[in-house]
C-alpha cells in the first residue's frame, strides 16, 4: 500500500518532457509543471503556436515565457520522495543478508541474530536452533518490554537517591554552618586565650565538610550519569520496541547486553550518630578556674618576700590535696586547657 502511494506521488512529481523528477520546477498558467531546463532551454521539446508565443507540452495551451513561476511546493515534495525513497533502499538493504544478499527471514536463538536460508545452513549456525522471524519477534518484545519497565523502575530509584543526596547536603550545610556559628559565639567571650583553640576546631569543621560534600558532590554526579545512561538505553529500547520488528530482532542483543551490563551505583553516605559533634565548654566552670587564677596571681604576689620562710618552715604535703591558692598558676591554665577540649 505504501509502495503505491508513492508511485502515484512520483507521477505527480515527474517532468512530461524528460519523465524524470522534477528538478527546479516551474509551472505554467495552465497549471502544468516542468523542469526549469526542460521547459525553457530544450526548445525540441516546447511547441510554438501561431502568434509566436510558446504553448504547454501536454495541453498546447499558450503561454509567456515571463509567466513562469517557480512551484516551491512540489520542489518540496520531490525532496521529501528523495528521501523517502532513500530511505525504502536502504531499509531493503537490511533486510538482505550482507554475506549472501538473501532475504533475511530467520532468527538464531544461540547467537540471537537474524540470518537467512544460507547462513542457516552454514558452519556457523549449524545445529542452532532457528525460528521463522514472525515466531520469535513476540517473545524478545516481551523480554524488552520486562526490561524497559526494569530500566524505568531504575531510573527512578535513581531520581529519589539523587534527592535524597541533594537533602543530605543542605542537612549538612546546615548542621556544620549552625556548629560553626557556635563555636564563634563562644569563644568570643574567651577571644584571647581561646583563639587558636577555636581556629582549630573551625578547621576541624570546614575540613569536615568539605570532605563530605565533595564525597556526596561526586556521589551526586555519577547518579546523573547513571541516569543519564538509564535515559538513553530507554530511550533506546522504545525506539526498538515502536520501530520494525526487523530492527528490534537485528540490535536485541546489542541492547540486552547494555542492559544487563548497567548496575546502579548506590551514593555514599554518611552516618550522622558516628561523627565527633563539638560541644561547647562550661563557661562558668571556666570562669570560676579563672577567677581561681587571678586569686592565685595575687598570692603568689604577696607571698613572693616570705618565700625563703615558708620553704624552711614547710611540711610535705599531699598534692591531691592542694588547694587551688596552692596550685602553680601553669597547673590551673592546664586545667583550663582541658576543659575546652
């Protein structure tokens, strides 16, 4: 049916004078179209009437020369048929056996192929077992089909991980900026001596992240990947599956390698309860000890004159025991050292 409609679309498309297609249409008054060569330099072919004027080849209808007119349509049309036409030789093409130009007509299940009568016959397919293609082609639509919904089902799973990668991002963004934002508020009150405490523990945290996100940045990029993949391999199959059964039968097991080759990659992750979280230290219990010191910086101020009695005078003593006016002020700062960590 096909076949016919384009034979008659060819004889509408095809020049009286060369009974070739047309090439550079132009049409007359009469409605009649023509090559451009044909019809004005070919005067063999052109017919003069009585006045002078040139008439159509097929109705002897008069016409002027300047009355040409280029038909844009059917130059379209001819182009479209070209192409077509193009198209028809070269799916025959594949349907012929290029080892022994046969018609293509069965399928061999062991090397899942389609071969002809020859090639049947040959050393390499011998013994396999062979189905006519209109017996086979049902079976492997199906195996496509299961394999299209795996592939949807994948891609999707795909997109949810991809989610949940980006929501595990902004969680940890959020979490290690609101720790961040902690740290500074209080080692404010303790600027001088807490400084590099503070540089490190924020070096600690920038360190962190960074670390993470560039392991969920890269998790996040091979999903798309993968998606990407899973898009075009489904993209693939539904081409196969809305085209010929010719071509689904010739490329099956190229796709079905793809697909049983493809293998989602789960993201990393990071579980939050295993992770060192930074508290901040007791700034009372830090206050007090430094309130201890500075009591302490005033004793041993005072004491300083009556150091040699005290030393001569002095018992042994339990250092468990020792007050904090009795600990060395290097003592007491280690203690504050301490409690920041």
């Amino acid at each position: 049916m096909a076949s016919g409609i384009l034979v008659n679309i060819q004889e509408e498309v095809t020049c009286p004078i060369c009974l070739e297609l047309l090439t550079e249409p132009l049409s007359l008054d009469c409605g009649h179209t023509f090559c451009q060569t044909c019809i004005t330099v070919n005067d063999k072919e052109s017919i003069i009437g009585q006045e002078g004027n040139r008439s159509c080849p097929v109705c002897r209808v008069s016409f002027e020369p300047g009355n040409l007119r280029p038909n844009r349509q059917v130059a379209n049309i001819v182009q479209r048929l070209q192409e077509v036409k193009g198209n028809l030789e070269e799916e025959q093409k594949r349907n012929l056996c290029a080892h022994h130009g046969e018609k293509l007509q069965l399928f061999c299940e062991e090397d899942r192929k389609v071969i002809c009568w020859l090639c049947e016959r040959s050393q390499a397919h011998r013994g396999h077992e062979t189905f006519l293609l209109e017996e086979v082609a049902p079976k492997y639509q199906k195996t496509l089909q299961s394999c299209l919904q795996k592939l949807k089902a994948e891609k999707q799973e795909a997109e949810e991980l991809e989610i949940k990668v980006r929501e595990e991002m902004s969680t940890w963004k959020t979490q290690i900026q609101n720790e961040m934002q902690s740290v500074q508020e209080n080692f404010t009150r303790l600027r001088q001596i807490l400084n590099s405490e503070e540089v490190k523990e924020l070096k600690k945290l920038k360190d962190e992240l960074e670390v993470i996100l560039k392991e969920l940045a890269e998790s996040e990029n091979d999903l798309v990947k993968e998606k990407l993949l899973v898009t075009n391999l489904i993209s693939d199959v539904e081409h196969y599956l809305q085209g010929s059964t010719m071509e689904l039968l010739q490329d099956v097991n190229v796709i079905m390698k793809r697909s049983e080759s493809l293998a989602l990659k789960k993201p990393k992750t990071f579980p939050k309860e295993q992770r060192r979280v930074f508290r901040a230290p007791d700034l009372r219990e830090i206050l007090r000890v430094f309130n201890e010191l500075t009591d302490v910086q005033r004793y041993w101020g005072t004491e300083n004159n009556s150091s040699s009695s005290v030393k001569k005078h002095s018992k042994p003593f339990n250092k468990e025991k020792m007050t904090v006016l009795q600990r060395p002020k290097k003592i007491i700062i280690v203690e504050v050292r301490l409690l920041v960590r």
